[in-house]
C-alpha cells in the first residue's frame, strides 16, 4: 500500500498492512418483540433485521471474543476450513 503527499509523491509504502476489525459470526440470539419487526412472510437478511432492531428499538449487543474465525460462505472456503480444522483438532476440540 503507498501513501502520498498532497503533490502525488510517495509519503509511505506499507507492506501487507493489517487492518484488524470485528465480524460477525452469524450467532445471534433475539428476543419474541424482534418478531414484532417483521411483516409476516417477509424475507429478510441478518444484517438488515439488526439493524431496523437497532434503529426501531433500543441497543444491539455484540460480544467480542478472541477466536479462531474463517469465512465458509464459499465452496473453497468451506473446504478450507475443514482442512485447518483436521490439522488442528486438538486446538478446536476439548477433551
């Protein structure tokens, strides 16, 4: 990644930054008055529902936790993850 100066010249090139933020995990708990928010046989997406909960109620709480977390939304995503999970068994499973 470069950075320049307000003249285009290079100011900093960072290699591989990292950018650390949260996810979400797709674990959700709800309370019966979300079910208030919806129209009856509507079809809506988690992300959306959270936030007209968020926007038409109070507060959305979010735990954040120091964990292991892939992406499996894809195919190859999904077979990668059973991959790192068979060479780290021990790590996900507790005797």
């Amino acid at each position: 990644m470069v950075k320049t100066d307000t003249n285009g010249f290079l100011d900093q090139y960072i290699e591989k930054p990292v950018y650390p933020f949260l996810v979400s995990m797709g674990i959700n708990v709800l309370t019966r008055p979300v079910l208030d928010l919806m129209a009856k046989d509507e079809a809506i997406g988690m992300p959306d529902l959270l936030l007209r909960v968020k926007d038409q109620m109070k507060k959305v709480y979010c735990v954040e936790t120091d964990c292991a977390w892939l992406d499996i939304g894809r195919p190859d995503d999904y077979e990668k993850a059973q991959e790192v999970f068979t060479a780290n068994e021990g790590v996900f499973l507790h005797p």
